[in-house]
C-alpha cells in the first residue's frame, strides 16, 4: 500500500512540476513578447480574461460535480456502472451522460480523468465523448431542415458508430 502511495505522491509532483513549468514558460513569453507588441499582449489578455468569464461559471458546475462524485461515488460503484463489469448498462450510461452533457468539452476532461481514476473505462469515454455531438436543443432544427427520419437514423447510426469507437479504444489499450 506504501508503495502505491509513493508512486500516487511521485506522479501528483511530476504533474505540478510539469504545470507550473508551463505557466513559467508561458508568463516569460508573454513578457518577452511585451517587449515588442504591449498592445496586442494587452488584447490576448483582455481575451483571455473574457473566455474566463465565458467559462466560469461551468467550471464551477465540473468542480462542483467532481467533489460530489469525490465524495458519493466509490471506486465500486465506478466499476459496476462504467468499469470493466459494467455491461451493455455501461455502454448505454456513456451514450446517455453524453447526450445530456453541455458546455465546452474541455470543461468535462477533469470530470473524465477523475472518474477514470476511479475505475472507468477508456472505452467509454470515448463513447461519452463522441456522443457529446448529439445536441437535444438542437434537435428541432434539424428535424425541421433535414426530416424526422434522417435525424433517428443518424442519431442511431452515431450511437453504435460510438460504441465501435470506444471497443477500439479497449482494444487498442490492451495491446
């Protein structure tokens, strides 16, 4: 158990290593890059800061779900749901989370890891990443511009289409 503590303790270093690199690397360009051009510095900023406030408040959703999930959900009901156990149940959960899911789907990535974290599958964050595509609140404009049938058919075809994808996913993970 020690051992794995360490190596959970090593890795959690080398990722706030290689994090805070990054933001030193990226602060020093900036300056560098003041030196020649403060006003387009102060235009990437004033962006930047406006995409922040853009996101904010989803960020604070993701957060507010990954300690929930921290805190309700236990490895094991990980495993029975989306892990290896899970079943056709777990296939179905993923198209469904996918579905329903909103936002910027970097917004999802620290959700994702977590629960992978927790047990589960590769494959099915792929078939949750993929069926992100399908918009409900989008659905009766594209009803009314290409028909009822050509949206089930599409909507089914992107189901088992996401289902392919992510038993490549496991395969190829596996190898």
């Amino acid at each position: 158990m020690k051992v794995n503590q360490k190596g959970q303790k090593k890795e959690r270093n080398k990722n706030l290593y290689y994090s805070f690199s990054f933001f030193v690397i990226v602060f020093i360009l900036y300056l560098v890059l003041a030196i020649f051009d403060l006003e387009k510095i102060s235009m990437s900023l004033n962006a930047s800061f406006y995409i922040l406030i853009q996101i904010s408040p989803i960020l604070v959703v993701v957060i507010l779900l990954m300690g929930v999930v921290n805190y309700l959900i236990k490895p094991k009901s990980v495993s029975k749901y989306l892990g290896i156990e899970s079943g056709a149940k777990g296939w179905f959960l993923a198209i469904f989370m996918g579905i329903l899911s909103h936002g910027p789907i970097y917004i999802w990535y620290p959700l994702l890891k977590d629960l992978r974290d927790h047990g589960m599958r590769a494959g099915l964050i792929a078939v949750f990443l993929y069926n992100r595509a399908i918009k409900i609140p989008l659905l009766p404009v594209m009803i009314f511009y290409f028909g009822l049938g050509f949206v089930i058919i599409l909507f089914i075809y992107m189901m088992i289409a996401s289902i392919v994808e992510g038993k490549i996913i496991e395969i190829i993970e596996h190898k």
